[in-house]
C-alpha cells in the first residue's frame, strides 16, 4: 500500500506511542543567520495537469538545529510554510502548517516535524521570516533562481512548548512524493494572525513567471492521501 502524505489526524487512527528511541528537540534559543527564500518546486501531478507549489523556504547553516531519535541524530536541513494546512485534524484543515525538514547524514533517512496554527494572535516566533516576505514579488520570480533575503530567526521560537506528537510513516508532500518519511506533528496547535496567514497566502497563490502555463490553484498545500491503514501514534494520554 502507498504511504502518502498528507493524512486527516483523525482520534479514530491514534493508537499509544509504542516502545522506542525518545524524542530530543535539539534546538538553539538565540536568534540564529538563515536565509529566507521564495522559489517554486513540483507539485502534485495527480492533482490534475501539472501543479506547481510556490514556498518561502528558511535555510538555517548547516548544523544549527537537530533532533535525536535515540543514538540517531537528523540535522535540520530547511523548513517552509502551507497555506492551507497539509495535515488535517478530524476531518478539517487549519489555516497554516511548519514543515522543518530533517535528514541523517549517514543514510539521507528524512524526518519532518509539523507545526499547525489556528487564526488568532500574531506569532512572533514566525514574524521575523514573515514580516519580510512582503518584499517578495511573485510576478518577478524566475523559474531558475529564488528570492532571497537574509534574517535572524530563533529556531527554538518556533515549536510548541508541548512536546506531545503524532507520529506516521508518509512521504514527502512535493516532488519527488518519495516515501519513508517519519512525520512528527505536534499536538499543540499554534496561532498565527489573519495577517500573517494572508501575507504567506498572497505569495503562494500569486501567478509567477516560474509557474509558466501551468496551472495553479490557490495556496501550496498538497491535497489529503488515503490514510491506507495507517496507525498515527501518539503519546497524547488517549482517554
Ligand atoms: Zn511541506
């Protein structure tokens, strides 16, 4: 059976986190030099004709933040912003979605931690990105080169203080969709102001010269996958 991401977190799916490596959030607290790019990759084919999705990207140096699984160690290598969320919870998407990409070293084995937001207050953990990203222009984005624009950001800012998570075997949700993906979505659900989820929203729903004649729908969320089976777990206390 396929394992495609992303999946409805569904209270049907949870089963108890099974016995393992723990989970270590290895990640600085001071403000931290990334890059913070705007560029286009491959969407979802299946969606209907070619899709493209359009992303701000953060780059952080190499080695600034990572999490350990036990004696494993995958460094984060980038993370990025869905307009809707990708991951569903009960059946209805959030306005926004973190994904923060990690990848061990030793074999390119992936793990992606998913941060939800719910409209409310302005984040500030995220402003820092955000409140540049007005300076990225769609209708100027070449298809072979990124907008860039160098911040400082706290990683450490940017996850729940709840270390709670789900946690599913899936994929990565643009191409190449490749699978063996260890998805890890907190439980805590953060919030980000209309403001900010329209800022992120406005640029990856904007035509760009990178998209070409190739269609486009509104925001860069993946559409959901067939869940096939799949167990979420969890370390929620499941009542
Ligand atoms: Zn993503």
């Amino acid at each position: 059976m396929p394992t495609q991401s992303p999946i409805d977190i569904t209270r049907g799916a949870l089963v108890p986190l099974g016995p393992g490596p723990a989970l270590t959030f290895r990640y600085p607290v001071g403000p931290v030099a990334v890059t913070v790019r705007f560029e286009v990759k491959d969407g979802d084919p299946a969606a209907g004709g070619v899709v493209v999705a359009p992303q701000v990207v953060v780059v952080p140096q190499e080695g600034e933040a990572r999490v350990d699984v036990g004696e494993a160690v995958y460094q984060l290598q980038s993370l990025h912003w869905h307009t809707p969320s990708e991951h569903w919870l009960e059946g209805r998407p959030l306005p926004l979605e973190l994904h923060l990409v990690h990848r061990r070293p030793e074999d390119g084995a992936l793990l992606v931690l998913g941060v939800l937001y719910r409209e409310g207050a302005r984040n500030a953990g995220v402003a820092p990105a955000f409140d540049l990203i007005g300076g990225f222009d769609p209708a100027a984005l070449a298809p072979d080169r990124a907008q860039e624009v160098a911040a400082s950001l706290s990683l450490a800012r940017l996850l729940p203080e709840a270390r709670t998570t789900y946690r599913y075997p899936g994929s990565l949700t643009t191409a190449p969709f490749s699978e063996g993906v260890s998805w890890v979505v907190f439980t805590e659900v953060l919030e980000a102001s209309p403001e900010q989820v329209a800022a992120h929203d406005r640029l990856v729903s904007a035509p760009t010269p990178a998209c070409g004649s190739r269609p486009h729908p509104p925001g860069n969320a993946r559409r959901l996958q067939d869940p096939a089976g799949r167990r979420i777990e969890t370390d929620l206390a499941l009542g």
